[in-house]
C-alpha cells in the first residue's frame, strides 16, 4: 500500500489507515483498532503537514491534491 506525506492539513472523516503507535495513540478517541496498525476512523481524524501515513487504495482527488506519493510499503508487496 502507498505511503503518502501530507503537504497541507487534512481532516479525514472515514475510511481505513496504517499509522504509527504514536499516530494512532495521540487520535486514539477517533479509530477503532482493525488489528496491528490499522485503524478504522470513527470520528474526524486530523493531520499535521510532515506527518506520514498509509492509506488503503487510492485517496481522491481533493486528498490527493494535499498529500504526496512517497513509496509502497512492505505489507504491499507481500499481497496485503
């Protein structure tokens, strides 16, 4: 799965995502744990520019204008 950096502050209102410990504790109120480092949001989830996360599929295209495509993780090439 792509690993995207964010370029400007972003609010996430649903969805799925691969973040930190770190990431997922500090928003702990807003996700529902999937398993190991994969989160549900349940309420608005926001993030800083700099931050880095993974987001399952392609965002759209007002996500994709605040964040930028840095790699593919490693989940991905094992077919997750």
């Amino acid at each position: 799965m792509p690993k995207y950096r964010v370029d400007q502050p972003i609010t996430l209102y649903g969805g799925e995502l691969i973040l930190t410990d770190a990431q997922a504790s500090a928003r702990a109120h807003s996700l529902e744990q999937v398993k190991k480092g994969r989160y549900t949001i349940v309420q608005p989830v926001q993030f800083k520019i700099g931050e880095e996360i993974v987001i399952p599929g392609e965002p759209d295209k007002a996500l994709s204008q605040r964040v930028t495509k840095l790699e593919r993780t490693a989940g991905a090439a094992n077919g997750e």
